[in-house]
C-alpha cells in the first residue's frame, strides 16, 4: 500500500501537506502528486516553488501534466467536425437569456487522470491488469466545509482518504494552523480562465493573466454555436457577457462606503 497526496498549491491541501510532514497526519505519505494545467496563475507555480524546495516536505513531489489547457480550449478535435471545450463556459441562449453552464471534462482529463497515471507508475501496475484489493491510499484535501465534494474512489485498486474531514478542520482551521506555524498564506489554485472565477478572482489576476483570459473568452465565441454542439453562445464570466466589458469594479471602487473597515460608535441602535 502506498499513500499518496493530491496536492493542489490551495489551502487545505498545502495545510494536509505541511500536517503529514510535522507528523500531525500519520503515516507518513510516500509522495504528493501536483497535476500541472499549465494554467494556473504565477503566484500558485510560485507558492508550488516554495512547497517543494528543499527542507519543506520531506517526502517527494511529483509534477505530472496532460498538456496545455489552453491549448485544448476550443481546439478542433483530431476526428469529427466537432469542437472540443473542456471548461464549463456560459452560455447565453438565442433569445439573450442566461442558459447555464456547459459539462465539463477538465478536472478529469487534466487532473484526476493524470495522478491516476502516475499512481499507476508508482505501483508498476501501468498498462497491466488492475489488482482487485486496495494497494493505493489517496489522501484529498476537502475540509469540513466542503464535506458534501466527498466520494469514494472509483477504482477497486485505490481508496481515498479526507485527513482533514477526519480532524474536524474547516477552511478557516486550516489558514490559523498555517498562521501559527508561520507559513505563506496560499493563492488560490485554479487556471487562470476559469469560469467558477467570482469577481474577486477575476480581480486578482496579474493584466497578464487577465489579458490570456480574455483571448480565450473571445476564442470561445470565435467559431458557430452549432461547432460546440450548443445553441448559445459561449461565455467565461457568468454575466454572458464579454470579459473585456464586465465591470469588475467593487462597491468601493465606485464610492460606497465600507462600513465594515469602519468601528461601530454604538449609534446604530442595534
């Protein structure tokens, strides 16, 4: 049996990390496996630097990749007239309205199938018939709040584990954990064009990044709708509008006042 983290560069999966190597999750893990979209912004390749130099984890990271997502995005498949989309666009249907996102195939294509394969490696079981007990341990950082993301693997050979489900610790638990232990808070890790952005993420990208996410929101709507086998049209931003033209603006931004930055007097008869 070999234990193995998938480690994003996030927080609860850099806090599992940091936990497994101070002995606070036992055993000890064989390794952490990092699946590279080659997407994600710099701060999280920066963050990931850190995370595995020297004398920070002592177990060994390995980086595994499908490729270029950005590559695949709105890519003409090799075979068939269809397009193919890997990301969760908006759609905006013929009649203007909001017609919701469409499936998705990018967490798996280019970050559960590439650790399943390099697990795979690991074991020497790659391109051989799979062993019908458990021989792998994958440990997930889903943190209580997030309980509901939980699923059992769909392999016979592998079972998952939720160390941080199993100690009770949220979200928040886990950037004081970091805090005391005086490590780095980490950026959050998603590609840079991704869809689930809020506004605030959106907002975090470096004009670089911005500037990429908007090539590829404009790509999107670059070919037909019938090319995505979909009748909308194909947006980044939940708005479906284009992300050039979103006002991504905060409340402040345009002068309402942050009550919350300001102490309460006690007037407010509250």
């Amino acid at each position: 049996m070999i234990r193995v983290i998938s480690l994003g560069a996030g927080v609860q999966s850099t806090t599992m990390a940091l936990m497994a190597a101070h002995g606070e999750i036992t055993p000890m893990p064989d390794c952490a496996i990092f699946a590279d979209t080659q997407a994600e912004p710099r701060a999280v390749y920066a963050h990931l630097s850190w995370l595995t130099s020297a004398n920070v984890l002592p177990f060994p990271v390995h980086v595994v990749t499908a490729g270029d997502l950005k590559e695949h995005v709105a890519a003409e498949r090799p075979k068939g007239k269809y397009l193919k989309v890997d990301i969760p666009a908006y759609v905006k249907d013929p009649d203007g309205t909001p017609g919701g996102l469409i499936n998705r195939s990018c967490t798996r294509d280019f970050k559960i199938d590439p650790i399943r394969k390099r697990v795979r490696e690991l074991l020497g079981i790659a391109g051989k018939r799979s062993p019908v007990e458990p021989v792998s341990e994958q440990w997930i950082g889903i943190s209580l709040d997030e309980a509901i993301r939980m699923k059992p693997s769909r392999e016979d050979w592998q079972v998952n584990r939720w160390p941080l489900i199993e100690k009770r610790m949220t979200r928040n638990d886990c950037l004081r954990w970091l805090e005391r232990h005086d490590y780095p808070r980490p950026p959050k890790s998603s590609c840079t064009f991704c869809p689930f952005h809020s506004d605030d993420e959106w907002r975090f990208l470096t004009p670089e990044e911005f500037a990429e996410a908007v090539e590829i929101d404009r790509r999107l709507r670059s070919r037909p709708p019938q090319a995505y086998r979909t009748k909308g049209t194909l947006y980044l931003h939940r708005s479906c509008a284009p992300l050039e033209e979103v006002d991504l603006s905060t409340a402040e931004d345009r002068g309402q006042l942050n009550l919350f930055n300001n102490e309460c007097e006690g007037m407010c008869g509250v």
